[in-house]
C-alpha cells in the first residue's frame, strides 16, 4: 500500500479499535508464511491429509508421511503439532516485541512468550500477542533506567544479563499468570462458538463482521479474535470453520457485480476490475467504497456473510489454516479435505445472495444523480487513515490544484527535516518542478498553508492534526526514500510545472533565503572523533552530545534532551547515517550553533539499522543548514561516504563534508 496519507486526523473509539487491529495485523501479517506453511504440512501429512488419501501404501503407521504428520507411531512427535504450539506464538511474540523495541525487545519478547506457551494447553496466539509486546516495552523502560550510567567496556555485559534476567521474570510470569488466564478465556470463547454452531446461531456474526469491515475494523476482529480461536480448532479438528466468517469473498463479489448491471457512470465502468482484484488478489477494501456510496447495500453484504456461513456450517466446512489475502486461491489453498464442496457452494451462495439483495436495491433506487465514488474513496481512505492503492487504480482522487510548497517536517525542525529537505528538494528540482518550494519545519511551528507534508511515521498523526487540508506523506528512510520518487510522481500529476526542455541543466537546489554558509565555527576540528567509543546508540547520542558541550554550543541538559527526542521517533537517516539532536523546547539550552561528529569502526545498532556516523546537531538558527545541506549530498554518493570511511584526520572529513 502506499503510505500518501489522506489528511483529515483520525479519533475516537473506532479508532482505537482500527490501532489495536493494526497492531494485531503487524504482529501475524508478517507471518503469515508460517501460517501456510503450517496449513500446507497438515493438508499433506496427517492421517487423512493428502498423501495418504492419494497412496494408500502412505498410511502405514511407521512410515515418513506418519512421522512428519506425527500420528501412529509417531503420534505427537512429528512437525505440525509443533508448528502451532511453539513456532508460530515465538514468531508473533518476536514480532510484537520488535515492533516495540526493535530486535532486542524482539529477543525479550521471544523469550516472554515460550512462558505462556509452556504454561497453556492450547496455542497461545493471544498470549503472544499480549507477552511479546510487553517482553518489547520492558526491556525499553529497563534499558532507560541505566542509560548512559554504565562504564566503558561494561556495555554487552549489562545489555545481555538484562535482558536474560528480565526475560527470565517475564516467563515465568507468563507461564503462572498470563498463561492460565489466556487458557481459559480461549476455552470460554471456544464454548461460546460451539453454542453459536450446535444452535445455527453462528450466521448472526455477519451482522457485525460485514459492518466492521467496511469500517476497517475487522482486523481487531480477525487476528485479535478468529485466528487464535480458528487455529486451537484446527489443531483439535484438522479445520476450522471461523477461518471462513471474514474472509468469504462473495458478499463484496456479489455487490460489484450489481453494480456492472444495475450501476451507473464512474461505479458501473469501474467494478469490473474491481470485481477481478477482490476476488482473485483478495483485497476486500475495493469494494468498500461502492458500499459508501449507497450505505444501504451494507445490508446486502450482511445477507450475502450469513448465507455463506449457513451453507458452510450445513456442509461442515472448514480451513485448515488462516487464508490471507481473502483470495479465492488462498481460500483453496487452505480448504480442508471434504471441505472444497461446501467451500465452493458457500462462497457462490454467498455472492448469489448479495447479488440479488444488492440489484434490488439498486434496481429501486430513486437517486437521479449519479453516485460520486470519488468521494466515497475519499471517505474510505479517511477511515482507514491512508490512501488506498487499489482504489487510487479505478478512480482519480478529488479534485484540487497544484502543489506548490513542501514542508519537511520533524519535531525540532533542525535534523532530521532539513536533511529530508535538503534530499527530497534535489529530486523535485532535478524533475523540473521549479516553482514547488521544499522547506523544513518543526511540527509545533507548522501552519496549514501547505500542499504536502513530509513526516517520518511516527510523527504523521501530530501533523496532520496542524495541516487537516496537505495531502501527507510518511518516510522512514530519510536519506534515500522511495516515497521521495512517489512525491516527485505525484506532482507531474497535478499539475506542476513542466521538466525542463532538453539540454536545459535543472536549477541548482535552494537552501533557505535567511540560512548563512557554515563556517569552521560550526563544525569545529575538536569536535570530529575519528574512532567513537560508543557500542549502543544511547551511548553514541552521549557521546556526540558530549562533543557539543565541551566545544561550549550547548549546555549539558542538551543531551538529555537528545535522548528524549530519540524516544519519539528515530534520528537515523539511511546510508549508515544518524544525527541526533534536542527536543524543539531545548533549545533555550543552545549557546551558539554547533556540529559535532563521530565514526565507529564497528556500526552502531540504530534502532536494527546499522549507523556507521553520527552527526550531533544543535541548531540556534538557521546557519547550520548549509552545511547539514551538504552532508546529505555527501551520503546520497557511495564515493564521498568511502573518502569519509578512509579519511585519517579531522581536516579530511570537514573537507569531504564541506564539499571539498
């Protein structure tokens, strides 16, 4: 998906909701491999698994197919049970722990979880769920207590003991406490799917699965709920019917299809392809939007879930495995032995319902102008909190004019955005666009009198929140982005100048009008290490911090600050490249501008990105920014980061970073 943000703030319960699915999503997406990997060993080796249905001769009790399907005499002791008791709850709990606390909350957040695992008598996918991120946040909390307070050379024996110690605490917490409380609500919750199903009760959840779709709420659902729940079935069974309730794909099949007959303008030429991507690329949110523009046809989504989940139930379907996307090929890939009928019938009654309930509806509606699915993508991509790529294919976005300013944005507006800046203003000069105006802000000082606002990830939301009206654009690599090519695309589109004629150069990038050049005052010889000591980046921030207050640019609470601005969001740029710098209300602790810099033989673990520079930055004004200007062409070209990794003095690297 592309990370062009659509730009009205997003608050609220459902909100709420959509962060925890996402997070949820981002934990078992990741993996969803494993998962078919998993689905693909049972459908072939159990007893009643594929290769013994074909052979007969396979079912011998002491042969290879019984022992890797762990049945016979080999019951217990072969890959699949395994599989979904311990890899696939360490993989999500690693996931979630690194999602926290990059690889080493992914370690802490491993080890929590083998706790819940040996604690339970069920898959502990909720458990992973809860212990991995938590194993994550501990170890960040427990490594800020110690920051900057160990001794040189003390560093990986602290790091390690650490994190055995607290991951040893974890475990066993998660084994007494979390584990036997996650058992027993999966237990409840399988009881209360055995009612649904033993009473034909089970239909009704497409009441509230369809609905929440449409509202993006269904990954709280699916991964929170369905997919814990589906996979302790399908260990016990084989199959699982709940890995069916969300990702049928006839209720929005069936509605694209009324649209191309019943439909009209932009909605009827449209669902076709779209019909083509939901149903074989299984990306239900294409059809999202045709539900927005008339919200009654929800009803028909809903009809056409319960239809589908009668006739599954009726035939006893099932999957063995999670099927993602809701592909048809996936769904296939995943269906049960004895299951394809019911599968198959299930998703044509599904469509055949929603079809029919959704033509009606359209067939009687009194509308007389024509629906307006530009808005209603809109309205979608709001919701969800992002462009939709799939989407932006079948229609143009609404209307509007041209950009004409970028405003790179971070949260002191010193760093990591004029770096961004420097970068992403090349490209958009080098395209021609000669009149879009790149600058660089902080997010406090920013005012919605922008086109389009750069921002890492993690500082999007505080944003948009300044500039409601700016398409905006998340990065993560500062450096050399692929979003910086997207923008660039995305002004040709709407209308900015022309690329300049052939043999025309393009204009040289600008720097700020106010920004003076960076004299040797900036950058000083005393404040260039050629060898840092340094082995964690807690450490490196220190030490480049501790570089600017002995050359008298800040005070000392200046590096706490450093630290502080480290914990909202990543100073690492790309290109082994970080700058850290203070927080936008330090800098009433800056005495004069400074710079200060440091290389490591050995790279720095930045957050799981390997960062070989360190740039400290204390910007009083703006006579920095030539210089920061500069150093990000130097690490755009491999020649210049290569005289820097060679240079043996002080003077060489203030050359190389002067341009010289």
């Amino acid at each position: 998906m592309s990370t062009i943000e659509a730009s009205s703030p997003r608050t609220g319960l459902r909100v709420r909701v959509q962060k925890l699915g996402t997070a949820l999503s981002n934990m078992v997406m990741p993996n969803i491999g494993a998962f078919i990997a998993w689905g693909l060993i049972t459908a072939l080796f159990i007893e009643t698994g594929w290769l013994a249905g074909i052979f007969e001769a396979l079912r011998d009790p002491d042969g290879w197919v019984a022992k890797i399907g762990g049945w016979g005499a080999y019951e217990g002791a072969g890959v699949v049970g395994p599989m979904i008791t311990y890899l696939l709850p360490l993989l999500i709990g690693a996931t979630g722990g690194r999602m926290v606390y990059g690889v080493r909350g992914g370690v802490v957040g491993a080890i929590a979880t083998i706790g819940v695992v040996a604690g339970a008598d069920v898959p502990m996918f909720m458990g992973a769920m809860i212990m991995g991120p938590l194993g994550g946040w501990a170890m960040k909390k427990a490594d800020e207590l110690w920051e900057g307070k160990i001794r040189p050379g003390f560093e990986m024996l602290v790091d390690n003991f650490s994190a055995g110690i607290l991951g040893m605490f974890l475990a066993i917490f998660g084994f007494f406490g979390i584990g036997p409380i996650v058992s027993s609500f999966t237990r409840a919750a399988g009881s209360a799917v055995d009612f649904l199903v033993e009473n034909d009760l089970l239909p009704l959840t497409s009441v509230f699965i369809e609905p929440a779709k449409v509202l993006f709420l269904n990954n709280a659902i699916n991964h929170g709920v369905l997919t814990p729940l589906g996979s302790t079935q399908a260990l016990e069974t084989g199959k699982s019917i709940l890995f069916l309730l969300e990702t049928n794909p006839g209720p929005g099949l069936g509605i694209l299809l009324a649209y191309m007959v019943f439909g009209r303008g932009m909605a009827r030429a449209s669902a076709p392809g779209a019909a083509i991507i939901q149903f074989f690329g299984g990306i239900h949110e294409i059809y999202f939007p045709y539900v927005l523009m008339k919200p009654k046809l929800i009803a028909a989504a809903i009809l056409g879930g319960m239809a589908g989940v009668f006739i599954n139930v009726l035939f006893n379907s099932g999957l063995r495995a999670p099927a993602a996307p809701g592909s048809i090929i996936a769904i296939y890939a995943q269906t049960a032995t004895g299951s394809f009928l019911g599968v198959t019938l299930a998703v044509l009654g599904a469509t055949a319902v929603s079809f029919a309930v959704a033509g009606l509806l359209l067939k009687t509606d009194r509308a007389t102008e024509e629906p307006d699915l530009a808005a209603a993508t809109a309205e979608m991509e709001s919701m969800k909190g992002k462009k939709s790529s799939v989407a932006a294919q079948l229609v143009d976005g609404p209307p509007r004019g041209p950009i004409t300013s970028i405003v790179f944005a971070c949260d002191a507006g010193m760093g990591s955005s004029a770096m961004g800046a420097s970068v992403l203003r090349k490209k958009v000069q080098q395209a021609g666009h000669r009149e879009v105006k790149v600058t660089n802000q902080s997010i406090a000082n920013l005012t919605d009198s922008y086109g389009l606002v750069v921002t890492h990830r993690d500082l999007t939301d505080r944003a948009r929140l300044k500039t409601p009206s700016a398409v905006h654009v998340s990065v993560d690599d500062f450096m050399a982005s692929p979003r910086y090519d997207e923008i660039v695309e995305l002004l040709g589109r709407d209308g900015a100048p022309d690329a300049p004629e052939s043999g025309q150069a393009p204009e040289t990038p600008a720097v700020e009008e106010d920004a003076a050049p960076a004299g040797e005052e900036v950058l000083r010889l005393e404040s260039i290490v050629l060898a840092g000591a340094a082995r964690t980046s807690a450490d490196a921030i220190s030490e480049a911090g501790r570089l600017l207050v002995d050359a008298g640019a800040v005070e000392a609470s200046y590096v706490d600050a450093m630290h502080e601005r480290e914990t909202s969001v990543s100073t690492y740029m790309g290109n082994g490249l970080a700058i850290p710098h203070g927080t936008n209300e330090a800098k009433d602790s800056i005495r004069r501008t400074g710079m200060s810099f440091v290389r490591y033989a050995e790279p720095i673990d930045w957050n799981g990105k390997p960062a070989e520079f360190v740039v400290g930055i204390a910007g009083a004004g703006k006579d920095h920014m030539a210089l920061l200007t500069q150093i990000a062409q130097v690490f755009l070209k491999p020649d210049e980061v290569a005289r820097l990794r060679a240079a043996t003095t002080p003077e060489e690297v203030r050359a190389v970073l002067s341009g010289h």
